[in-house]
C-alpha cells in the first residue's frame, strides 16, 4: 500500500512540473552528457583526439544551467577548477590533452572559455541561490578585464588569449569571441563600463569586418593600429566554423537586430540542406559539404526559421555540432 506521504510527494512533484517549478532536462542535454560528459566532469572534443578545452566546459556549464542540473554543473566545474585554473592570474588554461605528459602543456587562457565559465557562474548564482558561484564569476570577471581587455585603435577590445595575439603594430582577433550576452550579463550585474564598452565597440568592429563579396567576417581578423581591419595571414579568409558563432550571440536575448543583416543576406541564398559549410571571403571558394546540424541551427535561428531547430541530436553529431546546435536551442527560448 502505498502511504499517504509518498502519495503528497508524487502530487506536489506533478504539480511543480505542470507550474514549472521543476524543470525537466531536455532529450538534447541528456544526449550530450551521455556522448561527451565523462564521469569527472570533462567534456571531450569528439572531433579533435577527445581533447577538453575551457569552451567545451563553458558550453556545457551554460547547458547545465539553463537545463537545472546543478549535479551535472558541479561536476564541471569541479573538474575545470581542479585541472586548469591557474592561481596566478586567475584564468584558466585553455587544453588538456588526456595523452599529454604533461596533459596541460599550454597555459595561455582562451577569453572566449574563461567568458562563458564566467557567464555560467553568474547564470547559476542567480538561479539556485548559490552566492559562491555569484562570487566565482565576479572573481573571473576581473581577471578577465585584467589580462585580456585592451584599448587599441580606439576601440576596448577583448584578446583572445594573454599571449600571442598583441603585436604592438597589430593585433590578431577572434569576432567569434565577442561574447555580447555575456558582456550584457557582466555589466548588468556589477555596472563596469568596461563591459558596455566591450559591448559598443565589438559591434562597431563587426561593422567593418564586412569582406569580399559575401560581406563577411572571417575566423580571425587583423586590426592595425590605425584602425584597419583584414582578414588575418595566418589562417584561411573563411567565414567559417568559428565565425558562425557571431550571429548566434548576436541574437541571443533579442529580436532580430540590425547587426544580422549580413548573415541573414548571406544564408537567403541558399537553400536551407544546400548551405555550404563555409565561404572564402576573398576568393569564394566553397566545400563540398553543407552546415552541419550545429552550424544549420544557428542558420536557422538568425533567419528565425525556428520551427526548424528541436533540442534533438542527431545520431552522428559530434561534440562542436551538438555544442552549437543546443546552444542556438536555449538562445531562442
């Protein structure tokens, strides 16, 4: 028989998941911990060796939270804590290479990551009453602001790492690293003009970093000191798959800005299973494959063909692609 107190808890759970009190984790967060969460709390990088890096701990962090599954973000951050926050400048190291002797080798930061752990920590805070994580946040974005935020050719500008993207003369950018949700959240809870500013000239920025025929950013862009943008030597001219971030955090939390309008004249193009994977700016050389699922989701979010985008993976979907695509799910919400 089934006692009148168990009875009272599976009512009130019903009642809290018909009031949304409790939120269920989605079919898509419960795949991706399942293909790339391991037990420690590492996510590992299907496309690249089962690498882990402080974007892959970022995405899912901010997964973990916008799925209510502090268990899950707990052991996240555990693990990045523990594997590569670096004490002495408050940042992480960006690699772990699991066949690595050591298996971090590199302890230069990627902001993009220790941005969006920032971001995460924040989100979480705010949602499970947790002032320690509220204090994580806060103590990540000062050393962010600290060793990754400059002033160059007018503009505040976020690096991309500590090292090696500052060449006096020039500096190396990654657009996909402007983070405007998250320079939004920054400055919304600690009110730093340093984060508006970000805000303000990463957009101007983007502005500029309208190339070749297709009117696009690339990857990486060079910006000299007079304020003169290029695409960067050191990679291919490609509106590519780092790139195609910007438009998904262009849009997160908004309806359809002004700054979209290059990406959405861009994808009207083509066909929705027809889009290639990326575009060479200068020479507009295209691969024989499409967007795949991640990449075809944000396409999808930016033309606000929403009906199209579903919390479901697909079979084959690698770790970048599935990042993407539950990312471009929440952003929508």
């Amino acid at each position: 028989m089934v006692s009148a107190h168990r009875l009272a808890i599976c009512f009130a759970l019903a009642l809290a998941l018909l009031t949304g009190a409790v939120q269920a984790e989605s079919a898509g967060w419960q795949q991706y911990k399942s293909r790339f969460m391991m037990p420690e709390g590492r996510i590992i990088d299907t496309g690249n060796h089962n690498v882990s890096h402080t974007e892959g701990q970022g995405f899912a962090l901010l997964l973990a939270v916008y799925n209510d599954d502090r268990a899950a973000f707990d052991s996240l951050l555990n693990w990045t804590n523990k594997t590569l926050y670096r004490k002495d400048v408050g940042l992480y190291a960006w690699r772990y290479d699991p066949t690595g002797k050591p298996p971090v080798t590199d302890k230069n930061n990627a902001s993009d990551g220790d941005t969006l752990i920032a971001w995460a920590l924040l989100l979480a805070g705010d949602k499970w009453q947790q002032p320690s994580y509220t204090k994580a946040s806060e103590k990540l974005q000062t050393a962010i602001a600290k060793h990754n935020v400059f002033s160059f050719a007018g503009y505040t500008i976020m690096l991309p790492g500590m090292y090696g993207f500052n060449r006096n003369s020039y500096l190396t950018l990654n657009p996909s690293y402007f983070m405007f949700p998250a320079w939004q959240a920054f400055y919304q809870h600690s009110h730093l003009k340093v984060w508006k500013d970000l805000d303000t000239d990463g957009r101007k920025l983007l502005s500029q970093m309208r190339f070749g025929a297709p009117k696009l950013p690339t990857d990486w862009v060079r910006l000299l000191a007079d304020g003169t943008l290029s695409p960067s030597d050191g990679w291919p001219s490609r509106f590519s798959f780092d790139a195609v971030r910007i438009p998904l955090y262009l849009n997160w939390g908004n309806s359809n800005p002004p700054e979209l309008g290059p990406y959405v004249a861009y994808w009207r193009q083509y066909d929705r299973l027809s889009t290639p994977a990326w575009v060479d700016v200068l020479t507009g050389a295209k691969p024989d494959y499409t967007l795949p699922p991640g990449l075809l989701a944000i396409r999808d979010a930016t033309l606000s063909d929403k009906a199209q985008i579903t919390d479901t993976l697909a079979p084959n979907e690698d770790y970048y692609s599935s990042s993407l695509h539950l990312l471009a799910y929440w952003s929508i919400r």
